[in-house]
C-alpha cells in the first residue's frame, strides 16, 4: 500500500517574480557591461582597437599592455600614493566625525546647535568652491606637493558627523548612567560603550570615504607638481594626450582597470559590515 501523502494547493506562476529577475539581470548587465569592454581594450593592441566593428573578447596582449604602463607612468607609486590618501582620509574623517557628534550629543555647552549646524552648512561647500582659498592656505603653510596638502583639505566630514550624531542618540541613556556609577569618564565610556557599538557604522564609512578618497582628481591635481606626488586618477588623465596624437586607448584602459582593482577589493572584503552599517544607519 502507498504511503498516504497529503499535498498543498499547486502553486500559481508568480510573473511579477520573473519580471524582477530579468530586470535586475538586464540592469546588472548594463552596468557591467563598460567594465568588460574596458578591460577587453586593455588586452588589445593598437591596430585591434581601431578595427571596426570592434570585438567584444579579450586579446593576447593583456600583459604586454599592462606591463608597458606601469613602467612607463610609474604605476606603482600613483597606487601607493592613492592608498596613502584614501586611507588617511577615511581615517581622518571617522576620527573627526566620532569626536565631534560625541562632543555635540553628550556635551551641554554653549552654542552647541549652531556649531552644529555651522558644520552641516559646509555641506554647502565643497573643496571645488572653496580650491582657490584652500590653495591659498595651503601654499602659505608650505603643503604644496606633500601628502599633508593632499589630506588635510579633505579631511573634515560633515556627513560623517550627522551619521554619528544620528547614531548616538539611540544609544539608551541608561548606558550613559551605567558608565557614570562605575565611574568611567567620557574618553573611557567613547572607548568601551560607542566605539564598540559604532562597528557597523564605521566600517560602511570607511568603504564610502576610501572610495572618495580614492577618486579624487581636481584637488591633487592642483596642489602636486612632481610625478612622485601624483595620485592614479591623475595619472589616468595623463595617458591621455592634449595634441592631435590619437590615445592609446589600449594603455588607458590597461591604468583604468588597475586602479579599479583597490577599491573593489575594500568594497568585496567589507561587504557584508558595509551592509550591515547600511542597515542600523536607517534604523
């Protein structure tokens, strides 16, 4: 005798599911799609690129191209000088944004309000409306060219601060009274009780602010001069003749996809803090 089964009502075809997918998977592979034919020039030789119409796969020339460049624009010192900037600036903005939405939440002093609103005005000014000033004080200080220069500008963070702020206040006012019976001061209850609970929110800043950091052209192309100082994204620009010369499009894309690599590997290792971040930031 068969084993007596008992079966749910069939299952109907849910369209509406299917169309999601196909949408995500067009817009995934729209978006994808500049990336793999930037790096399907980069293995391409010259003569290859300007064929028409052009293939779409990979060549035998990717680390001719690859070599070529980075010999010829001192690749490795534009990397390491990107890092040394996007990691500094990251860095410097979470410390900043910590102690000032710390000083502005659980500090009573007078003014308080307006210093903050005073630093979410500035949101109202970046480092592009404000570069000749910068400048300015910069060269008058004797940064120019050094990574002080390139750091300091961009080292404040407005948005960071609100994130912060907007984080401590749900912090349960009982912890604050916890720390005050044992006896904890405020750098001891910043250190023990919000910075470990701040976790979340640093790592999905830090995968933001290095990405700033990383990108950045119009402020390090202003205040460095010498090779030795020049970040990637600058040195991108660089590969790109000004005269009647056609670009090697081959080697541009060749520095374009190397100074891809970075940033996706911060984003790829801290995926999974930078969404969790996400997640208790709107919470």
């Amino acid at each position: 005798m068969k084993a007596f089964r008992t079966q749910g009502p069939p299952k109907k075809f849910d369209g509406s599911k299917l169309f999601i997918h196909l949408f995500l998977a067009v817009a995934v592979l729209l978006i994808c799609f500049p990336l793999y034919y930037a790096f399907v020039l980069s293995t391409q030789s010259m003569e290859e690129v300007m064929v028409t119409p052009q293939k779409l796969w990979p060549s035998s020339h990717l680390v001719e191209n690859y070599l070529k460049i980075w010999n010829r624009i001192h690749l490795g010192q534009l990397l390491f000088n990107s890092a040394v900037v996007a990691l500094a600036v990251s860095l410097g903005k979470i410390a900043i944004s910590i102690l000032s939405a710390f000083a502005i939440v659980y500090f009573n002093f007078r003014g308080k309000q307006f210093f903050f609103w005073m630093i979410f005005v500035t949101l109202m000014l970046p480092v592009p409306v404000r570069i000749v000033s910068t400048y300015q004080v910069i060269s008058d200080l004797g940064w120019v060219d050094t990574y002080m220069g390139l750091i300091i500008p961009l080292i404040a963070s407005a948005t960071a601060t609100f994130l912060f702020r907007q984080f401590y206040m749900t912090i349960p006012d009982e912890l604050v009274y916890a720390a005050k019976i044992d006896g904890s001061g405020p750098l001891r209850f910043l250190w023990s009780v919000l910075l470990p609970n701040s976790g979340p929110s640093i790592a999905a800043l830090f995968v933001v602010m290095f990405i700033y950091g990383w990108n950045q052209y119009l402020w390090p192309l202003m205040v460095t001069n010498s090779d030795r100082m020049k970040v990637v994204v600058v040195g991108i620009a660089s590969t790109i003749p000004t005269g009647t010369q056609p670009p090697e499009w081959n080697l541009v894309m060749a520095v374009a996809m190397m100074a891809l690599v970075p940033p996706v590997l911060v984003v790829l290792f801290m995926q999974r803090w930078f969404m969790h971040g996400l997640l208790e930031t709107e919470k």
